[in-house]
C-alpha cells in the first residue's frame, strides 16, 4: 500500500508537470488511480520512470477494458500499473480511449515488459499500439480473426485450425 | 485348419497388444498431474501392464489425452496422433478432452473427438486415478472383443 504521504507526493508533481492532462484522481482502498489524456500517456510515463522522487521503474501490467453498454464516458481504456522497487510505491494509471479503432502510444521504449502486455491488449481487445516493434497476437493463433474480449464478441465463435472428423 | 490357426493367433495378438499397452501421456491440465498418479507406485498402473510410459509417438500405442485441448494446440495433437503406428487407442481423460468442459469458449476445441477417434471416455474434473484405470480395464476388454469399430458393431 501507498501511503497518503507519497500518494499526495506522486499526485502533486503529475499535477505540476502535466496540469492540463490529469483528469482525474481517485484512491480505492489505499491505491491510487490517475485518469489522464491519452494524448500524453508516453511522456507521463517517461516521467514516472525516471523522476528522482517517483522512480516507477516497473511496469506490473497493462489491461485493456472494454465498456460497451456500461454507460461510460468511451468505450475502451487502457489500465496501466506501475511499482517502485525502490520506494515500494505504485500508482494506477488509466486513459479513455475514444475511437471505434482504439489507439494509444505504445510505452514499450520506457519498459521492455510492456511489450507482451499491450501485444495482449492488442489480441484481446483491438487496442493499438503505436510504434510497437512487434504488435502481433501473443494469446490466440495467426489464424484468429477478431478480439475476443470484446464485448460484442459471441464467446462461442471459434475458428478451428484443424479440420472436423468425419 | 488355417482359418482355426489365424483366428487362435488373432487371440494371442490381442491378449499380447492388451496387457501391454504403451501409453503417451499428452498431458496439458491438472488431468495429468491425476495421471502421475495413476502411473505412481500408490496405484501403479504396472499392475495391468500398462506402466511403460513413453514421451515419443513411434514408441506408444495408447493416447491418454489429460486436459483442455485448444485450437492452437489442436495440429499438434493431430499431428503426435498421426505419428503413431497402428494398432493405436485413444483415451479422453477428463471433462475437458471429453467435450471442453467448463470453456464453453472461443478458444477450446469442444471434444477431441471433433478430430482424433476416441475409444474411452473419462468423466470427471479431473477424474480420480480409479475412473482411469476403470478406462483402462474397458479398453482391454474392447481390445479383446475385436475393437472399437466392432464394439460399436456389436
């Protein structure tokens, strides 16, 4: 858990830095979530990463949502996680993303380990990631049309690579 | 006299083929952590004769297939099943070999049987090592009455 210290710490210099892309902040339970622009996400990120104080050097995770007739301001996000080993701190970002073909920069230059992570966003949800040096599917196979996760997906559509017995 | 002396070797073909069965575990789930059981000394499978184990298609001829089964795996198990020589047998461990269980989903093949022939099924999830060799026993007797096709017969 982050404590109210270092979340207010974290906040105030995002707020600082970057005053027109911090949309939102809220704390669940003791963990700190930043709604921002999705505009500004890779340069927040390198912030993050590399500010003395906030020292984010891992990523744990990044998730893609998808929130068809959930009454929500967009239809995809984005969900970012980070930790640092360091000062044992972490922050949850999230960005809305607008367009019926989601896209959002891809912040695998800052972490390596972000780049199996959006890959799967990309397979799951159809997020794209910009100047991702390999966005292919991680999850399903090269012969998979669609996105799974998404909502409008029918669960039950498959697409066999082998053909049925007779 | 030569149809008595086929049918007699016929017989002994099969009792030998039944009581040393070579199994390839293709283990993907918990199924086949019940499967390292049913070969373990506690159950010990060696007692139907069954016990040689063997990681290469060419050298088994009983496919005990133990967990979910997904369409990106799906050519590989076709391909291993292909490999192996005839007389060949199949056994379906568990609900998800059997029909997909629980992933009534976009990525889980809904039953080998939609690509390999399967000779015995094995409820459960994952199935005690007791159902498997009860499998085991039933594929011994099919084996001794002639096989699938004239189980199914009659």
């Amino acid at each position: 858990m982050t404590s109210n210290v270092e979340q207010k710490v974290i906040v105030k210099k995002l707020k600082s830095m970057f005053p027109e892309s911090i949309l939102e902040v809220t704390d669940f339970r003791g963990d700190l979530q930043i709604l921002v622009d999705r505009e500004k996400i890779l340069e927040i990120c390198r912030y993050l990463k590399t500010d003395k104080e906030l020292n984010f050097n891992m990523l744990l995770d990044v998730c893609g949502v998808d929130y068809l007739q959930m009454n929500s301001q967009a239809r995809f996000a984005v969900v970012y996680h980070m930790y640092s080993l360091n000062k044992k701190h972490r922050v949850r970002l999230k960005a809305f993303l607008n367009d019926d073909t989601p896209v959002v920069e891809s912040v695998c230059s800052i972490w390596k380990s972000a780049n199996w992570f959006e890959r799967e966003a990309y397979d799951l949800f159809g997020i794209q990631f910009k100047n991702h040096p390999n966005l292919k599917r991680i999850l399903t196979h090269p012969n998979f049309h669609g996105h799974p996760l998404r909502k409008d997906y029918d669960s039950t559509k498959r697409h066999p690579q082998v053909e049925r017995r007779k | 006299m030569e149809n008595i002396f086929t049918t007699q070797l016929d017989k002994l073909i099969s009792w030998g083929q039944r009581n040393s069965l070579w199994p390839l575990p293709f283990g993907t789930a918990c199924c086949a952590i019940e499967f390292m059981s049913f070969v373990s000394s506690h159950y010990d499978v060696a007692r139907f004769g069954a016990e040689v184990v063997r990681f290469s298609p060419r050298q088994s001829d009983l496919m005990i297939v133990a967990g979910t089964i997904t369409d990106k795996l799906a050519p590989a198990l076709k391909k291993i099943y292909d490999q192996m020589c005839e007389p060949k047998w199949v056994i379906s461990m568990g609900a998800c070999a059997s029909s997909g269980g629980f992933y009534r989903a976009y990525h889980v093949m809904q039953g080998i049987d939609e690509i390999i022939p399967v000779d015995v099924y094995v409820p459960g999830c994952p199935p005690a090592p007791e159902s498997l060799f009860d499998a085991l026993l039933k594929l011994q007797e099919m084996i001794k009455k002639g096989g699938r096709e004239k189980v199914l017969r009659g």
